[in-house]
C-alpha cells in the first residue's frame, strides 16, 4: 500500500490521460462511487510522451486499429501492437514513455486499486498481487469485455452506473486471474435469490422515488457483495440486473410513447436520460426504430 502523500502526487487517471492524448474522450462515464473507477472511450493521434503516475490502474483495449506500441522504463523495452483482442495495462504509480506511431480507437477503464483488494478479499485472497504491466497482450476475454463498456453505454446516469459498476467487478475478477498471477474462484451463490430478496430487489428497481438502484445498494440491501449478487439475480431473473432494468425503461418508454400527449423529450427526461438525443440513440439500439417512428408505428 502507499502512503497518503505519495497517493496525493498521483494525478485522476482520466485527467493525465486527456493531457498526454491532446483531446477530450468521445465518452467518459464517471460517477460519485469512487469504488466503481470510470469507463472513457479515445480517438487520438500519435503519441510522443511520458505518462505520469496515475491514481489507478489503466487497462485499455483497441477498436478498428493497428499501430506498433513502444513502452520505454529507463533502459527497459517492451513492444507491442494496438489492436482488436489485446489488452495493454499501465498499473498505478507506474510512468513509462509511450511511442505510438498513428490513429487509435480505444477504449481505458480506470480501477481503483481498492476494487482489486475487494474483489480479492470475496475470493478469499488475503493479499492481492500488483497488477502486471502489459503491452498490447493477447487477451480476448478481457478485450471483449472492454469493448462491450464502449456499445452499452447509454447516456442513462442510473443504467450506466449500473452496467460500470458490474463490469468493474467482472474485469477486476479477470484481472486478478489473468494479470496478477492469483487463481480467483468466488464461492458463487446458487439457487437465485430468495423470493422475499427478489422482490425487494425488483421493487426497488422499479421505483419512481428517489430510492438509490445502484448496484451497491441493491446488493447491501440483500445482504451480499455486489459480485454474488448479480450472480444470484441472474439466476432468478435470466439477465444481469442493468439488462432488467435497462428492459424495463425501454417498456416504460413504450408506453410513454403510445401516449400522444407526451413529447420525445418529455420521455427522455422523465426516463433519466441527460438528452433527447441520448435517449434516440439507446431506444433504437434496442428496437431499430427511432422514437418517432415507433410512435407512427403504434398510432
């Protein structure tokens, strides 16, 4: 562990990233629960720089690119190539110069070194291992995973925090098998959640109030960690608790939109999307129709 002073010196991972890419991220999704790290998609141009320490761990995929990668410490060089079903991991604390020749499309999660230890612990894995630098390593498992943050992102507060804070803990799973050389197996929860739990799960989800849906309360209110419970609600309700939820509004933007005396924006606002935007893009990357369309449809 590192002190509270080093830690300090240590810059957001989002922010030395936007200062060595020269550019803002085509999404960056980032949220109150430091626990949860952050999930930002990059189209950059070549890069020629050092990268500070960062507070947490970077682990990055690529999309639709092919470029030569070059991590230089001191003396030492390890290369690689950004591209479509490789992980490149820049570990926290950790600063390296990175030569990248071209064009990247990538997609960088930011893990808080706390998530590990977390993680670790529901394995029952008193010490976590540091997480292993690596440079454009073949791993499909992880890169997949990566590249799914970048096509589900909904532009939802609630289903995005959600579906990071799920994905989070998977790759953060992943990480720990793969990268840091510790065999991670959970005892998983089997037999779905009991009734009684479920329907205060659904419940909640399907709460007009104010009541808190992110995945830590859910799973807090049910008694387990975050990671068994989504594996138990799978269990129950065949789908991860965002896919339910994210089902759920779209029936609820059905509805809406059947009723011609409430406007697109209205049904985005009232569904929690930050635009209306926003909320055309999600709804026809479920049902290939825009709104306006599935309300000429339904009338």
């Amino acid at each position: 562990m590192i002190d509270g002073e080093e830690d300090q010196r240590r810059r957001p991972a989002d922010a030395e990233m936007a200062r060595v890419l020269k550019t803002k991220p085509l999404n960056l999704v980032s949220g109150s629960d430091p626990s949860s790290g952050g999930i930002a998609h990059w189209k950059h141009g070549a890069l020629h720089d050092v990268v500070q320490p960062m507070a947490d761990h970077v682990i990055m995929t690529y999309i639709d690119t092919m470029q030569p990668l070059a991590r230089r410490t001191g003396r030492s060089i390890a290369t690689g190539v950004a591209r479509p079903g490789v992980v490149t991991i820049i570990p926290s604390g950790t600063s390296a110069r990175w030569d990248i020749a071209g064009a990247v499309n990538v997609v960088q999660l930011y893990l808080p070194q706390e998530t590990i230890e977390r993680v670790s612990a529901e394995a029952d894995n008193v010490s976590p291992a540091e997480l292993m630098e690596r440079t454009g390593h073949l791993d499909p498992i992880t890169s997949r995973l990566l590249t799914t943050a970048a096509e589900a992102l909904d532009g939802n507060t609630t289903l995005d925090t959600m579906f990071r804070q799920q994905l989070t803990d998977l790759l953060a799973t992943r990480l720990l098998a793969a990268h840091a050389g510790i065999p991670v197996a959970p005892q998983l929860v089997t037999g779905g959640l009991p009734p009684r739990i479920l329907r205060r799960a659904l419940e909640r989800l399907r709460s007009e109030s104010d009541a808190d849906v992110s995945l830590a309360a859910l799973a807090a209110d049910a008694g387990l960690s975050r990671f068994h419970f989504c594996r138990a609600f799978k269990e129950s309700t065949g789908m991860p608790p965002h896919v339910w939820l994210r089902q759920y509004r779209l029936e609820q933007a059905k509805a809406m939109l059947r009723d011609p005396s409430m406007s697109v924006i209205a049904v985005a606002v009232a569904l929690g999307y930050a635009s209306q935007t926003a909320f055309a893009a999600a709804f026809k990357k479920l049902t290939g129709l825009s709104p306006r369309e599935f309300r000429r449809q339904a009338s």
